[in-house]
C-alpha cells in the first residue's frame, strides 16, 4: 500500500464534521488514514457505478409513480435483507453501538404495507451475503448501508413531494436519519475511524464493495 499522503484541510474537515478535532490531530501526528477516508477512495468506482445504474437512478426517475415506487421499495427489502442477516450474526456488530440497533429491514417491511403490498418471501434475494467473520468486514458493510441510509435524508423530502406521500407514511426507510439530522451516522463514523486499524481496512474494502455491487 503506498504511503499516504495528508492535507492538512481534509483532516480538519474530517475532525469537524465530527464535532471536535481530537481524533483528526491524533491521525496528523501518527501519519494513519482515516478508515471513513479510506473506505471512501476505495470503494469510489463502484459506487459511482451503482449512483449511475443502480437504485439511485431509479428513485430519481422523472417517472416515478408511487406503483414505481413499491416495486424499488421490493427490490431494495431484496437487496438489504440477506446483507442484514450476515450482519445480524457478526460477533463485532456491538463494536458499533450507534448503529447496532437495525431498523432497516422492519421500516421497509412497514413501508410496503402501508402501500398495500402483501409480503411475498420471493422480495428476498437468494443469494446469501457471506459471512461478516472480522471487525473489517462488518465495519466496511455498516459503512455502505449506514451511508446509504444518511442518504435517505436527501430523497426523503423530494419524495414526499413527487409521491404525495402525507407526513412522510410510505417514505419510513428514507426518514430513518431525516429526524436526527445525520447525527446517527456521524456517530458511526466516529466509531469506525477509532475502531478500525490499518489490518483490517483490507477485509473493510472487500466487504464494502460487495455490498455496493448488490445496489447496482
């Protein structure tokens, strides 16, 4: 792996969003990148990828209707569920209290119903996600669905709007992190960053992009 070089301002950056520049002084003087910021660069290709082809595309479809809508609210439950489950089962999950508590799966599930589609078990993929068996791989999932949720934020109003959707009823997954105003994933990140070595940033990368190429 080459040797990292730092900018000063992206560290700063880094120590601010996160309310304090304890952690991102200490990254300085020990030369170490950031897990977030490596996972970041890492993983940029495939998640351009899926931002052009994938869900994201899909959702912002000048088309969309809330039929539409209920079919990517499927296809999506497919997509989460079995990356949930390995999740589920991942003996490092409680290195992440912020996020330990999964919502996602339930929220889709309430979200479907409230549109009046029936659960069907054939929504669930049948590809199982392989086992997250280190504190990378769970760190490196977490970080792409926990992204994927903040990201919500940006479709949760727009949707409201294009759907007619009133007090956000249907829209529960994309709500998930609107309330807290991101403070959910903030917390996370500040998790990773302080949990994850440079070992496990290998195991990180794999992970992540797996669960990116399941969105596209």
């Amino acid at each position: 792996m080459p040797a990292v070089v730092f900018d000063y301002l992206k560290l700063f950056s880094i120590g601010f969003s996160r309310g304090g520049f304890v952690e991102s002084e200490k990254l300085l003087k020990e030369n170490k990148e950031a897990a977030s910021e490596f996972l970041k660069r890492e993983t940029l290709h495939v998640h351009r990828v899926v931002e052009s082809t994938g869900f994201m595309k899909d959702i912002l479809s000048p088309s969309l209707i809330v039929e539409s809508y209920s079919h990517l609210l499927r296809k999506l439950l497919g997509v989460i569920a079995p990356v949930e489950v390995s999740l589920a089962q991942s003996a490092f999950l409680g290195s992440f209290p912020s996020v330990a508590e999964r919502e996602a799966v339930q929220r889709l599930h309430d979200d479907l119903h409230f549109l009046g589609v029936a659960f069907n078990s054939s929504f669930y993929s049948e590809d199982p996600f392989p086992p997250c068996t280190s504190l990378g791989a769970t760190g490196g999932v977490l970080s792409v669905l926990e992204g994927s949720a903040n990201g919500g934020r940006i479709f949760y109003k727009f949707l409201q709007t294009r759907l007619g959707l009133a007090d956000g009823a249907g829209l529960s997954y994309f709500a998930m992190q609107a309330a807290g105003d991101g403070l959910r994933f903030k917390a996370f990140k500040e998790e990773l960053d302080k949990n994850l070595g440079k070992d496990d940033f290998n195991d990180a990368m794999e992970y992540a992009n797996q669960t990116f190429r399941r969105f596209a």
